[in-house]
C-alpha cells in the first residue's frame, strides 16, 4: 500500500517539467482537501493569487515570477520588442492582483529586469530570453528556500528550549517553498529538540492560522494549540507565551510592518504582557521607498468572506454594512526585532534596515 503523502511533502509552489504551467497547491481547499492545480493562462494566474489560492508573501512572489514565465514562453514573436511590450501587458496585469504584498511586484520587477538584460543589453534572441526568463524564476525560488532557512537560524537565537510561542495568520511552509518565515525557527527547533509550544491563532476571517498554520505544524508533530483570535491575552496572562513570531507581506523604512488583519492587535497586547513581538521579513518584502506604514496600500476584501464563508447560512444580517480589509499595520514601537536572512534589524529602524539593505545589495 502507498503511503499517504503528508501536507509537507507537497511543493507549494512549482514549475512543470516542461515549463508550460505554474502548480500550486489549492489552499483555499485546505485542510479538507490536498489538490494540486495548474495555472497556465494569465487569468488562471491572476485569479490564483486574488482568490488566496496561492497565499503568503515570498510565495506570490514565487508563484508571479513562475507564471510571467510561462506567459512569456507562449509570446510568438522574434521581434524583442515586440515580445517586451507584450511581457510588460502580462506584468501589470498580475501586478494588479493584489496590491499589499510587495513580494508580487518585487517578483515582477526582477523578470522584467532580466528579460531587459538580456534581451536589450546582451542582445540575446527571443527564445534565449526565455530562457533567461525560466532560469531567473527558478532562482527566485531556490533562494526563497535560503532566505527561510537563514530567518530560521537567526529567529532560533532569540528564544531558548520550551518556549511558548504564539503566531498569527499563516507565514509557514504554505507560504512561501519552504521552512516559512514566521514558523522556520519552529521547524528548525523541532530538527534540535527545542520542543517549543506553540499557539496559532485561528485568524478571521479566512482561518488561515486554523485551516493552515494548525495543520501544517501539526502534520509536522509540532506541539501546537489552537486558539480563537481574542485569546491572545488569556495565554499570555497565563505566562504560556514567551515571544510572538508573525511573518509580513510589507515593511516600510521605519520599520512599521503590514501583515494579516489583527496582526497588531496582537502586538499591542503583547506589549503590555512584555512579550516580545518579532516579525519574520525577507528583504524582498522591505520597501525602502515606503516612508512610514500610514503609505502602504491595504487591499478590501469582500464582505462575504465575513458574513457567509464557512458558514451553512449567512451568519449577519442580510444588507448589514462590513469592513473587511486583509491587512492591518503594526507600528514600529510594537516590534522587538525585524527578522531578516541577514539578521535582526533592531530599533531605530530607520537605520537598522538601511544597514540591513546594504548587506543585501552587497551580497
């Protein structure tokens, strides 16, 4: 009999063998269902990534340089610009999908900058951009599994065996290729025997903690409790939680960090509790050019996902007024540390991060 696969097992993000579909994992199936799906139409893309079929910063990231590719690779024409105008036309649609998560126009950028650098400046022909194109996406991910493991290694020196740790949102394995950002110094403390335990928050409205963040750590044999978003204060009172780990989909340059709704919440009652809060970001999701969190763009999201998403019968009022947005903004003052893969940005973070930043530049 074939063993049956755990959710860990699975890619989250990949690209087929012959480089004509970007597969994802469905998550807005989990964790009832584990279904693999290809996208190969810039549609099929756009809506993966708007609908939260594919969800979490670094792996839209993933997910958008995977699919410009495979939409580049169907342009025919042998006129380089020509096929620039028509990349750039697939570009801003996917771009548009979902505004919070620099990740998605990082991604972006990064193929438009190659495909110019070699289509342009190198003059390469039309299929060796592509190919350029198929090589640089696949680099973004291989170094999104670095980038994990290394917040990994340095979220794993500031807390110590035993510890609580409470998380929100999802920013695990599901989120990114591998490791996660948020969870990579769990999964590396559960390789060593940390034997932390950790409390997911269930996250509203769409359960990401509770659907995803639960069922992976726990598919993992991690110890992991499930708690309903306003419990936060019940288990830090208690003394059960020792640090707070959240991942990000944006960071500004002073340091204010824009992550799922409730995020701050969390923070804020975190610091009266003394816990520290520790944001998990790989450099792609700092924008420099982002003064403060008041500038970031915060996506509305429907206001069925409130009412009547997961629910036999709507649970509110027919025609009752909803504010659902995806994000909220944590400010500065609330965060212990900004984890990175080249190490923990500390206040003032105006200059931590611009430090922080170099080092990418330079490495």
């Amino acid at each position: 009999m074939q063993e049956k696969k755990n959710i860990m097992d699975y890619d989250t993000v990949a690209l087929d063998q012959e480089g004509n579909a970007v597969i994802i994992i469905d998550q807005t199936l989990l964790p009832g269902r584990v279904e693999l799906i290809a996208l190969r139409t810039a549609q099929e893309i756009w809506d993966a990534i708007y609908l939260l079929k594919v969800r979490g910063a670094p792996a839209i990231g993933v997910a958008a340089a995977m699919g410009i590719y495979v939409l580049a690779k169907n342009i025919e024409t042998e006129d380089f610009e020509e096929f620039y105008r028509e990349f750039c036309r697939y570009k801003e649609y996917l771009d548009s999908a979902r505004p919070t998560a620099v990740n998605l126009s990082w991604a972006l950028k990064r193929m438009e900058q190659a495909a110019l650098q070699a289509g342009r400046a190198e003059k390469k022909t039309v299929p060796q951009v592509k190919e350029v194109l198929r090589e640089e996406a696949l680099r973004i991910r291989g170094e999104d599994i670095e980038v994990c493991r290394k917040i990994g290694e340095y979220g794993l020196t500031l807390v110590k065996p035993g510890d609580g740790i409470l998380t929100h949102c999802n920013a695990g394995q599901l989120a990114t290729v591998k490791y996660g950002t948020a969870t990579a110094p769990i999964y590396l403390g559960q390789e060593r025997g940390y034997d932390f335990k950790v409390y997911a928050d269930e996250t509203r409205p769409l359960l990401q903690g509770a659907r995803l963040t639960a069922f992976e750590l726990y598919s993992s044999g991690v110890d992991v409790t499930l708690i309903c978003d306003n419990m936060s204060a019940s288990v830090m009172a208690r003394g059960l939680v020792q640090a707070v780990f959240v991942g990000c989909d944006r960071v500004a340059a002073n340091g204010d960090a824009a992550n799922k709704i409730g995020t701050s919440v969390v923070a804020a009652v975190a610091k009266y509790y003394g816990v520290p809060v520790y944001v998990c970001a790989p450099t792609s999701t700092i924008d420099m050019e982002t003064a403060t969190g008041d500038q970031i763009c915060i996506e509305q999201r429907p206001a069925h996902e409130v009412t009547d998403m997961w629910y036999k019968e709507p649970m509110a009022p027919e025609g009752v007024k909803v504010y659902n947005p995806a994000f909220d903004v944590t400010n500065h003052e609330l965060i212990a540390g900004i984890v990175t893969e080249h190490g923990v940005a500390r206040a003032p973070y105006t200059e931590s991060l611009k430090n922080i930043m170099s080092q990418r530049i330079q490495g």
